[in-house]
C-alpha cells in the first residue's frame, strides 16, 4: 500500500510502502511495517482507525517538538517523527520509531507468578525471557531494577520538554525484552501544555494508576502536572518489584473498610506501608506486600514518598533513574550492555569515539574531543580500538540518529582500519554533513553505531549544543563514552547528506510540479474568502463614486451620488465578491489538479495541444483531399507464378524467410504441386497461403 509522509507539517510529500496487514491493531489504530527500505528497519507507520482528523494538529505539534532523546542503546519512545497521509493527501496518521524486536507488554511482570516465564504459552519459545525476570530469584531481581532504570531514563527524556505529561501510564503501555531495552508506548494519548495551559488533552487514563489528586484536576480541566506520572510510575514500579499492586492486598480498618476499589484506596491515601498504616494491616500467611521489606532501604523510602500526601514530594524520573543505578553498580551497566555480544568474527574492539567538526576541504574547524555545536559542517568520528585478529585492511561503516530518532546517514563505507598487528590505535573516519551546515541543526543527544560486515560492533551517544544559546542539558547516562586521545590526520572522503540531489531527474520535477499542486490548493482557501475579495471590489466601487460625485460639478450632489452609491454598492459589492470567490475558487482547484502531479500535467498539456492544433490538421487534411494531390490511376504489376512438384523422398518445411533457420510455416509432401513466383540460388519464393513463403529450390522441379 502506497502512502506519503511529510517530516514536519511544511516539508515536502515522500512516497513509500507499507504493508497491507498490520502488525498489530487497537482500538484507536492499526500499525504496519514500512516496506521502503529507507525505513525498513528502523521505523512503522500507525494508521488512525477513527477521528485521525482530531488527532492531525496534535500530532504536528509532536513531530515539531520532540524529546530530546527518543532512541537509546537501552530505551525507544515510539514517539511521532513524521506525518502520513493517504494518496489523496488527507491525514491518516504517522511514523514512529520500530519497538525493540521480541519485546512483551509489562503486564506479564506486573503480578506474581509462581509459575516460571518459560512454562507459561506466550513465553515457550521465546528463550531470551526465560529465567531472567523471576521474581523468587535474586538475579531475577537485579534484572527488573535495570530494566526499571531504563524505563526511568526513558520517561525522564520526555518530561524534560516541559510540554509533556503521558497521564495514562501503565504496564500494558510498555514494552521489555530479555534483556532489559524498553520501549514506550502509546505516546499520541499524552497531555500536551505550555505555560499552564492545555493545548491538547490526554485522551485515557486508568484508575489504578491515575494520581489522588487527578479527579478533582479533570473535572475543573486544569492540566496534570508531571506528579502525576510520578505516581503512576511508582505505582509500575512497585508491582515490578513486589508483584502486587501498593493498594491492594491489605486488610482495612474503620473508617476505610468499606473502601473496596483499588481507586478508593488510592484517593485516601491507603498505601500499606504509608502514613495511614496504622489503619491497615497485612494479612498473614503469604502475602506479596511483605516483599517490600526485602526492597533497598532507598527504594522503600521513595515509595513513601510517591504514596504520600504531599504531591510535590514525590521522586522524579531522574531520582528513581539513579537510584536504580547505584543499587546495580560496581560493575554492573544498564540496558544493551547487560548482554554479552557475540564478538565471533569481529577482529577489533572499540574503546572510545571522539568526534572533529572540519569542512568540505578537510581544514579542522573544531579538533577531535572539542564541543559540538549546531553549525558543524562535516562531523567527522575519531575511533579508538584494539586489534584482536590481523585480518588485514576492513571497511568500517557507520549511523548517526538525530534526537527526534531519525536516521540521518545511510550506513555506507566511511573508512578502512588496517588491523596488520596486534596492539591499541587511532583512526580518523570519513565526515558526514554538508556545506550549508544544516545537517546538525537540531540541538540535543545524538547517536552513533559502528558496523563491520552488517554487524553492529560499538554505540556511543554524543551532544550537539545550540550556537549562542543555553547548553542543552542531556539525559541522564548510566555510562560513559570515554574519550581518547586525538588521533593523527588521514586523508578521506566526505558524503553529502541525502537529499533531493539524490534523487532522479523525473522524481524532482514530479516534486516540483506537486509542490506548484500544494501552492493551488493553499491558495484556494484565500480566494474562498469572499470577504477579501468584496473588500477589493467596495475600494474599486467607492473610488469610482467619488470620481463620479466630482464629475457632478456640485457639491451638494456630489454627496448625494456618494450616499446613494454606497449604499446601493454595498449589496452588489457583497454579491459580487461571492461570486468573484467562487471563481477563483474553481479556477485554483482546476490548476490545483493539473498539477496534482507530472502525470496529470502531461496529460493535460496533451490535451490542450490536441485542441489548438486539431482544425489545422483538418484542414491539411481537407486540402490535400481537394487540391493538393493528385492521384494517378495506375494499375499495379501482377507478379505471375509457376507450377513445380516437389521431388523430396520426404515432407519439405516451407520457411518465414530464405534461411534454414527460420520459422517453419508448413511442409509440402512429396509429389506435391506449388506455385513458384522466381528461384534465386538455393532458395525459391512460393505462394502460401495467399502470401509468400520459401522451400529449399534443391527439392522441387518442373516435372513430377
């Protein structure tokens, strides 16, 4: 299925394909893959089932004003990063970065299960989960608080916009795989404000996640502020870590016993281990809510926190992100670290990136190691690696993934490492970026990843800050990039950015033309605007009154002529400039679809030449009837024939052309009569079927 994407609300029309069957559907849309392989790999379209014209402004809004990191080794944020429209360019919905592969909802986590991950259906072959999030397990355990420092990084990247509050935060609105990468779903349901005012709302929200205080907010239409993905992310937490849910699970006391809803217990403020504890107790026996006593003393203090009375109180997304990481450091990473690569094959081992800005020419604008800013030209990678195996000269390819999460390289070729002895090294890469110095512009945490022979060998993160302007404050890192020394300089090659340059001289004329298309149609909607054009005409009326009332040659019936003609003109104005818009209107919607595309355009100039030059045929046409030619009465030669027998002892093929090798048309059996028209050499022209064939002339005679 064809459709097109638009990567900020003013850019230009790109067609790609996607699949006809969604990989997956809800109750708001459909996603599918991308078959383009541009974005293949990296990216998938939604597709609004309903209402996608409500949701179109609020999702320009997204794309303009990203997070500053959506993409990471250890978190994705489906978040919109381009528009999409259908054929007829109406809005349908958008692309968003691809959710990490084999991942499952955190609903799987969020109650106990004595039963092991990979006894349970949906996880039997699904080996990467099993026995790595057990919750009766210390290594269990660990993963989870890892997997949660991940999720923290992730949401703190959105929050730090300042624009932006998810609200409905829950467990099935996020994704985890085995090792720890998350990805968050669902983003377009988020509240969107400024300055304390909504601009877009929140669309859903869960009861057992939503804040005390969020009722009261939602029914005066105040916006929720970040506290309340505060509370609903504690609320995540603690079932992650203890398998139950804070509210619930808890036997309750006068005057809360008859509080039944995990709702009600939330909007009194009934955690079991909270401020009101002394009006809870836990049963006994078994009970998931004692887990909470084998949780760090850390954890358990911000939990309190989280579930007290005091909303401003509660720990924010960096808080809880750094928490988690000293309770796993000591050697410990987060995220894609956690997993052991297979280095089988891979002859090198990067230490470190630093990074040069230098022009088209090579000249060194900013050295190796030096601060990055949003007017580098060419950015050029400046490896440290160790040589593992001397397997001689290899290519090294790289991506560089812009803070909105596109891809701004195209992983080709940008430098050869010699690995001919064993031992550590530097090595500049080619720089990608161009001239006009726009292929940074936009301020924030970017990333790299390092390919040898289509194998992802080494990521590193690195910041582009604003020219002039505040630095742009990263997201909280759970590791460091470490940064060697400067390496020498090597002579290398400089990609441009792809662009439009890259593309075929057809395909850029067939943009331009519908860009011209999109100017009609932008245009349509003023000349609509009848107001506008009674204004124009009233003034062309008022000065033509008021030269008439002068040309009066007096003044009191001069006033009377303007009197009386305004007054009149103010309906015939009115009148004319509806008709006048309508006009218009149809004028620009005809020019509008002539250039729809090249296509239609061509068909139309076609047309139009078919009209103005069609009576000049006709009267060629006419003249050469009547006058021009005369044609002679002439009697054609008629070619005369002989009669001969063929003398084969077997059937003859009788030929296309005069060569053994052509077409069979028939045989002639022997004895059998033909008519010759002439012989020349070894062949011989017959009749055939009332056109002519040729037969071998060796086999046929003028006798029997």
């Amino acid at each position: 299925m064809t459709i097109l994407i638009k990567k900020s609300a003013t850019a230009s029309f790109e067609k790609i394909e996607i699949s006809d069957t969604p990989l997956g559907k809800g109750g708001q849309g459909a996603v599918h893959n991308i078959i383009t392989s541009t974005y293949r790999a990296d990216y998938c379209i939604k597709i609004y089932i309903r209402e996608a014209d409500k949701m179109r402004e609020k999702v320009e809004y997204m794309v303009a004003h990203p997070p500053l990191n959506i993409r990471d080794d250890s978190f994705r944020i489906c978040w919109p990063v381009a528009l999409a429209y259908n054929t007829r360019k109406e809005f349908i919905g958008y692309m968003m970065p691809l959710a990490f592969p084999k991942g499952h909802d955190l609903t799987i986590l969020s109650v106990y299960r004595s039963k092991p991950l990979s006894q349970l259906k949906r996880f039997k072959d699904d080996v990467e989960w099993h026995g790595k999030y057990e919750l009766d397990s210390p290594a269990g355990i660990v993963n989870r608080v890892k997997m949660l420092c991940n999720i923290a990084i992730a949401l703190h990247s959105i929050h730090a916009t300042g624009r932006y509050v998810l609200v409905d935060l829950k467990p099935e609105n996020i994704d985890a795989t085995g090792t720890g990468k998350v990805s968050i779903m669902d983003a377009d349901s988020i509240q969107i404000s400024e300055n304390g005012k909504i601009l877009y709302p929140a669309t859903a929200f869960t009861p057992e996640y939503f804040a005390p205080e969020g009722k009261s907010l939602k029914e005066r239409n105040l916006p929720f502020p970040l506290q309340c993905d505060y509370f609903a992310a504690a609320v995540c937490f603690y079932q992650i870590l203890t398998g139950t849910h804070p509210y619930s699970g808890t036997v309750l006391k006068p005057p809360y016993d008859t509080c039944t809803e995990i709702s009600d217990c939330i909007a009194n403020g009934l955690f079991a281990f909270g401020e009101k504890q002394k009006y809870i107790s836990l049963p006994t026996g078994f009970n998931l809510q004692q887990n909470f006593y084998n949780l760090p003393s850390t954890v358990q203090e911000l939990f309190k926190r989280a579930f007290g009375s005091q909303a401003s109180r509660r720990p924010t997304m960096e808080e809880w992100g750094r928490t988690f990481y000293d309770i796993i450091t000591g050697g410990v990473k987060v995220g894609a670290s956690t997993v052991k690569r297979n280095t089988a094959g891979i002859p090198l081992k990067i230490t470190g990136v630093t990074f040069s800005d230098e022009d088209f020419d090579g000249n060194v604008l900013r050295s190796a190691g030096s601060k990055l800013y949003n007017n580098t030209t060419y950015l050029c990678p400046h490896l440290s690696y160790t040589v593992l195996n001397t397997a001689g000269n290899i290519d090294i390819s790289y991506k560089i993934i812009a803070p909105d999460g596109l891809i701004i390289t195209n992983n080709t070729t940008m430098g050869t490492l010699s690995l001919t002895a064993k031992g550590s090294y530097t090595r500049r890469l080619g720089g990608w970026g161009n001239k006009n110095r726009t292929a940074y512009s936009t301020p924030g945490d970017y990333h790299i990843e390092f390919y040898y022979k289509g194998k992802c060998i080494h990521k590193a993160r690195f910041t582009i800050y604003e020219v002039g302007g505040k630095t742009v404050s990263p997201s909280p890192k759970v590791s460091t990039v470490t940064t060697p020394p400067v390496p020498p300089r090597q002579t290398t090659t400089y990609p441009k950015s792809p662009g439009r340059s890259t593309l075929s001289l057809w395909t850029r004329i067939n943009y331009w033309v519908e860009d011209v298309g999109d100017w009609f149609e932008d245009m349509m909607d003023s000349a609509s605007d009848s107001s506008l054009w009674t204004i124009i005409i009233g003034i062309i009326a008022a000065i033509g009154v008021i030269i008439g009332a002068f040309n009066t040659g007096s003044l009191f019936w001069g006033i009377v002529v303007v009197v009386i003609g305004f007054g009149i003109g103010v309906y015939v104005v009115s009148i004319g400039g509806i008709v006048v818009g309508l006009i218009a209107r149809i004028i620009l919607g005809a020019l509008r679809y002539i250039f729809y595309n090249i296509y239609t355009l061509l068909i139309t100039v076609v047309i139009v030449l078919g009209i103005v030059f069609t009576p000049q045929i006709e009267n060629m046409i006419d003249g050469f009837s009547d006058n021009s030619v005369k044609i002679e009465n002439t009697t054609p030669a008629i070619e005369t024939t002989t009669t001969y027998y063929c003398k084969a002892k077997s059937n003859l093929n009788i030929r296309k052309q005069p060569s053994s090798n052509a077409t069979v048309l028939g045989v002639l059996k022997p004895g059998q009569s033909v008519e010759v028209y002439r012989i020349e050499g070894d062949w011989a022209t017959i009749k055939y079927k009332d056109s002519k064939a040729y037969v071998s002339s060796r086999f046929i005679s003028l006798t029997r």
